[in-house]
C-alpha cells in the first residue's frame, strides 16, 4: 500500500536565526548520546584506571595520604579526560563528510557558524558529566574538593574542553582527502600536551627546557588553577588559567568556522 | 520561460589535480527549468552530472558563469538558494550516528519547521517511504536501500519550491521506487514542486520527465522530451514474419510504407528464420500507425503475415546514436529491460 499524505501547511523554509541554528544542531549532536548513554561511561575508563594506579603509587611516594594526593591529582585526571575525549571529536564528523550527510547538512538553510557552534557546544555535556562522576568516585576515597572552586573549575574545564573540540573538528576538516592525517595528528600532540603540562607529574625540579616548554602549553595553566580551586582559593593561577581556556576557545572557534566554511 | 527555478548560464567547473592536471567536470552549461515541471540529467559515470547538481545547490562555486536558482543568485546569495530547496545527494544524507527518525525530526528543525510540524511530517514520510520499522533504529545498522529511502525522506522533509535529487532511485527495490515516484509525484501536482534529477534508469526519465537533458563529458547534448528526443535520435522499427515465398513482395511493400514515413533508412533488413520463414525489418518513424497501414497493404496483396513486432526505441537507443557509446555499458543499474533495449530482436533461429 502505497501512502501519500502530504499535509497542506506548506511552508516555505527561511533562513532561521543564529541561535535557534546553533540550539538545532547542539540538539542533534546531542542525540546520540542521550539514546544511549552507556557509550559515556566506557570513555570513564580510562581516567578511572589513572586514578586507581596513579593515586596509590603518588601516595606511597609522597607518604601522604591517599585524599591528599587526589586533592593535587584528580583535577589532573579531570584535564587529561577532557583533553584525550575533546580531540577525538573531530573523527565523528570526518566520517561524516566521508559518509555524505555533512554535504546534506552543508546543503541546510543553516548557517556555517552554526554548525560549528552547535557542535561544540555539546562537547560541554559528555566532558562535564565524565567530571561528576570522576569527583564523585574520588569522593569516596577522601577526595574534598571546595564546592564553589570545583564549580569555576567545571567552567574553566567546559571552555577549554570546547577549545579542544573546535579545534579536532576543524582537524577533522582539514583531513576530509587522507583520514590517516586525523589520527596521527592527533595522537602525535596529545601525548606531548599530557606530559608536558604537569597532569600526571610534578615539573618541578625537572630539566629547564621542559619547564619553558610546559609553559607554552595551556593545560598547564587549566590544571594549576584547577589545583587552586578545588583547596579554595581563586588566585593568579585561576586567572590564568581561565585565560588560557579561553584564548583555546577563541582559537578554536577563529579556526573552526573557518575550516567548515570550506568543508565539502 | 516566465518564471524559471533554475537559470544558469555558461556554468563551468574545472577540477584541479594535486599534479596539476585539469579535468573540466561542466563546460558551458546553460539551461532553464521552468517552474512545476520534472527534468532529468542522464549521462553516463563522470558526465558531470553531480558537479552541476553540487554548483546550483550552491556546495561548490563555479569556476565561471552565473546561475539563479529560486531567483536568487548562487553566487551571491547561497543563503536564500538553499532556504529554496531540498537536495538528496548522491552519498548518504543521514549520519551513522542517528536514528532515522531522530534524524528527520532534525532535519526538519533545521529547515525551519516547528516541533508540530517536522514531526507530523516525520510520520508522513515515515509512512510513504516505508520507513516504520527502521524509524528506531541507528542508521549504520541499515541496508543500503533502507537508508536510501531515509536520504529520499530527509530531501522530501522540507516540501521546498525546487527539489534536486542525485540519482534517487539508485539502490532501491522495484516496491520502494514505485513509492518515491509516487510521493513525488505528488508532491509535484499538489505543490508544483520543480524537480531536477540524474539517473541512470532509463525508463524512469522517460516515464516521469517532461524534459531530459543528455550530458557527456561535461556538456549538455541533446535537451528535449523523451519522446522528441526518441524521434529525433532513434526511430521505431517494425519486423514483419512471412514466409520464404512472400519476403521479396513484402519487402517491397515495407520499403515503400518506410519512406513514405520519412524513414532515413527504408531498407528491410532480413533474416531467415529455421521454420522456412523470413523475418523482415526496417526502420520508420510512427511505428504504431505504419504498422497498420502496412499489414492493411500486404492483405491487399495477398501476403500473410505470420508476426508483427514494433520495437520502440530507449533513451539508451538515443544515447547510443548520439555519441555511438551506450550508456548502459557505463552503468549497470538499469532496470530498462524491455526487449526493444536488445538489439538481437532478428529471430529465433540463433
Ligand atoms: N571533488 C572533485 N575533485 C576532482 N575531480 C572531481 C571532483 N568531483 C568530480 N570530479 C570529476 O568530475 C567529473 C564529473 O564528475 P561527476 O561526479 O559530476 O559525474 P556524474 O555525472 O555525477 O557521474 P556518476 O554517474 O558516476 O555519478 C568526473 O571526471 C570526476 O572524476
Ligand atoms: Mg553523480
């Protein structure tokens, strides 16, 4: 049985604003997501097994306790699981372009901003609830973070966490013609970003040249006042780490909107 | 044309590869398609029948010319053009990552539609494409033809004024092809919505499009209707079966009948048949009526015809005489397979 209703409301579309562009996409992304939620917890991995080798062995090292030392190594964790989950973003839209329903999105009254804006956007919703369910765990080994600190941290993190995706998408752009180019990139940087920031590590007392190069690196700034806040105090660090986050962002999107400007 | 949906003018497109060698993809198109109608680019793989589908819905600019599409300029304002239309690419449209009613809900969202209203149409294309049992499901678990009717749906979602589809029915079986037609059809009659469309089923151009354009190479070669383009390119051909005995009388018959008909080629060709019988035939224009007259002729005479045959001519016929290549050995897909598509109608004797 063939059925052919088309209902008589025939609207001819119009470009629709900004915001209402961005809200359709962040919704789509989000999608996925929502529907199966559990894809959320195997990325909770990873960052958890951190915890539960790094935590003992920095303690046994340090002869703190092991609360202690989490109040110094969870927000590192929490910077690392932004930082491996945000750049792998990109990947999902690379095989979109290749699969073709980028060019169908590309071809929407939607604006190119938008689609980016949307995206990233959502980067916010896996990262934060990944940090809530890792402070929760640490919690319960003696983790006290402040509340209020942790929250701006959340902030700094979110930011900088769709820094990161802005950036991998427009990675992901930039490898539409050879997809290999994703991946090596991406895992050519993150591994030098996680160790020379001080994540996992103290660098202190480490070589000169690291410390000039962790310096450069903006994660080295999120994690210090992420260290900051959660004992309770908004100082220097925090300001220059939300300043870092931010110029991430601001590059990250420059760069973003640009790239999927030219994406087909 | 009063109010053309599409406009273009010399639109051309040339690729560069990284060595730099240069394919031109489009060269010089000009066209108009006028409002509420149906046309269909056919040409073979790499005609440059999606570059130019890709230029007017504004995904890649032109390397020269100008177009409007929907009034508006593809070049200046790609943002109207693409509120205008709906497109089905010729790749997949819906994501892996999504359900397919998610992702149509989505779609129409973006196309401007409320909630209310991209769900309702969610469930009518749903059900017009058949789409019910896969609505719940992730679309990289679905067959290639399944999420060929999802890309139709998504294309379908807006109900625009201009809709370009890049070879739709690609894919799908004869049931599923039958309800897209069906749908766009409709949508046609009851919205004049203007249709741009490539394929490669022949018979679906010249079942369904007022006008097809024949593109090879990048350049447009033939533009008309199907039936003025078979008659201009490629005639009918009637085969008449008499006996060994009466072949020369009929041949004679059928030659004059031929050109009478304004046929280039009047000549009977022959063939003879096991069973002591010729079979004779010649090419003619108007088949259906000269067929008549000519049995109507031969019983005048005195000659008995054994069997008739009037082979129509295809698309692919008027492919083949304009560029003596066939577009079906480019192109498997067809489902053209009317006998008349054979040229090996001479007889049973092989
Ligand atoms: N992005 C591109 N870069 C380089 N060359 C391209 C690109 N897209 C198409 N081409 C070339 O342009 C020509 C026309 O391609 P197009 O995709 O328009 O053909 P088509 O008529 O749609 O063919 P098909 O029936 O196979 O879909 C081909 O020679 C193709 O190789
Ligand atoms: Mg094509």
């Amino acid at each position: 049985m063939i059925n052919t209703t088309i209902s008589p409301t025939t609207r001819i579309s119009r470009p629709s604003g900004v915001l209402v562009d961005i809200w359709c996409v962040f919704l789509r992304e989000l999608r996925p997501m929502l529907r199966d939620p559990f894809q959320l917890l195997t990325s909770l991995v990873q960052p958890l097994i951190f915890m539960a080798i790094f935590g003992p062995l920095l303690a046994g090292v340090t002869g703190e306790s092991l609360g202690e030392t989490y109040q110094w190594f969870v927000p590192g964790v929490l910077v690392m699981s932004t930082l491996f989950s945000t750049t792998m973003t990109g990947s999902n839209l690379l095989y979109e372009i290749i699969m073709g329903s980028h060019e169908r999105m590309m071809v929407a009254p939607v604006s190119r901003a938008a689609l980016l804006l949307g995206r990233t956007l959502k980067e916010m919703v896996p990262l934060l609830s990944q940090a809530i369910v890792l402070c929760s765990i640490a919690a319960a080994f003696g983790f006290r973070p402040h509340l209020p600190g942790l929250l701006t941290g959340f902030a700094i993190l979110s930011v900088l966490g769709m820094g990161l995706g802005a950036l991998s998408y427009a990675l992901g752009i930039a490898s539409r013609h050879q997809d290999w180019l994703f991946w090596a990139v991406q895992q050519t940087l993150i591994f030098p970003l996680t160790l020379l920031s001080g994540l996992l590590l103290p660098l202190e007392g480490g070589p000169r040249w690291i410390e000039t190069v962790s310096q450069a690196n903006p994660l080295t700034y999120v994690v210090d006042a992420l260290r900051e806040l959660v004992n309770g105090s908004f100082g220097a660090d925090t300001l220059q780490g939300a300043v870092a986050a931010v110029v991430v962002l601001a590059l990250g999107l420059v760069v973003g909107i640009r790239a999927m400007r030219r994406s087909v | 044309m009063a109010n053309p949906v599409i406009s273009a003018q010399g639109l051309r497109k040339v690729f560069r590869s990284s060595r730099g060698k240069e394919v031109v993809a489009v060269d010089e198109l000009t066209m108009e398609v006028e409002e509420g109608t149906l046309t269909a680019f056919l040409g073979p793989n790499g005609a440059g029948k999606s570059t130019s589908l890709r230029m007017l819905i504004t995904l890649m600019p032109p390397t020269a010319g100008k177009a409007q599409v929907c009034g508006h300029s593809i070049t200046d304002n790609p943002g109207l053009v693409r509120s205008s239309i709906g497109y089905v690419g010729q790749k997949n449209g819906v994501s892996p990552y999504q359900r397919v009613r998610d992702e149509l809900h989505s779609q129409g969202l973006l196309y401007g539609l409320g909630r209310e209203e991209s769900r309702r149409r969610t469930d009518e294309l749903t059900d017009a494409l058949q789409l019910g049992e896969i609505a719940h499901r992730k679309a990289e678990t679905l067959s290639g033809g399944q999420k060929r009717r999802v890309d139709i749906a998504l294309g379908l979602m807006p109900r625009p004024k201009l809709l370009l589809l890049d070879e739709p029915s690609t894919g799908l079986d004869p049931q599923s092809r039958a309800n897209l037609w069906e749908h766009i059809l409709t949508m046609r009659n009851r919205y004049g919505t203007s249709l741009l469309l490539t394929t490669h089923y022949l018979d679906e151009a010249d079942q369904f499009a007022e006008r097809v354009m024949v593109v090879d190479r990048g350049r447009v070669i033939a533009d008309d209707t199907a039936s003025q383009l078979k008659d201009t390119f490629a005639g009918d051909r009637i085969s008449l079966t008499v006996t060994n005995e009466m072949a020369d009388k009929t041949s004679a018959t059928m030659r004059r009948a031929a050109a009478v008909s304004g046929s280039t080629e009047p000549e009977p060709r022959r063939t003879e048949l096991a069973s002591g019988c010729t079979r004779l035939s010649v090419a003619v224009n108007h088949g259906e009526y000269l067929l008549a007259r000519m049995i109507h002729d031969l019983h005048a005479e005195e000659v008995n015809v054994i069997a008739a045959n009037i082979d129509q001519p295809t698309l692919d016929h008027v492919f083949l005489n304009l560029t003596g290549r066939s577009l079906r050995e480019e192109s498997h897909l067809s489902l053209n397979t009317t006998p008349a598509a054979e040229p090996a109608s001479e007889g049973i004797s092989r």
